[in-house]
C-alpha cells in the first residue's frame, strides 16, 4: 500500500470519527422524519456508509500493479551481466556451478 494511501485512511478516519461526534449528532437530533426514518439514524447510516464507499475506493486504488514480465531475469546473474547475455544471446549464469 503507499503512503499516500495510508494518509488518507487517516484523514478518513478522523473526518468520521469528527461526523460521528457531539456537535455533529446535535444537530442532526431533530424530531423531523424524512422517508418516515428519524433524521439521525439517517445521518448515522449515511455517514456509516460514506466512509465505508470512501475506504474501498482509496484501498482500491491504492493498489500496486505489477507488470507481467514474460520471462524472469536469470538467477545469480549480475544486472550488466544479465543485459550483455540477453543482447549476446547466451547466458553466462548456467555456466557457474551450483551446490
């Protein structure tokens, strides 16, 4: 996972620990009922299910393709080693002996 990533968890974490709080609960504790629901279980369940679309969204984000590689470098072969073989053609790398 980035860092950046892990930041903005952070963030999303306080932002909804702050939402979930007293001034915020205060004011959303009305007697008022749209769609027949009580106004603050309806701000509980939104803010419950927007941090919820914003954590997939940065965790999907977040993650780190890899590119395919259609072959893998040759074992105990140096880099500038294993650049000159795959250019010559041949590998220097099967010659040494293995234990």
């Amino acid at each position: 996972m980035r860092q950046q990533s892990k930041e903005y968890i952070v963030i999303l974490f306080v932002a909804g620990a702050l939402a979930l709080n007293y001034p915020f609960l205060y004011l959303f504790d009305r007697a008022w009922l749209p769609f027949g629901i009580p106004l603050l279980y309806l701000y509980l369940y939104l803010v419950w299910f927007v941090v919820i679309a914003l954590l997939i969204a940065i965790v999907e984000h977040s993650e780190i393709h890899v590119p395919d590689r259609s072959e893998p470098p040759p074992e105990n072969v140096s880099q500038p080693e294993a650049a000159a073989a795959q250019q010559s053609g041949t590998d220097s790398g099967d010659r040494r002996s293995r234990s």
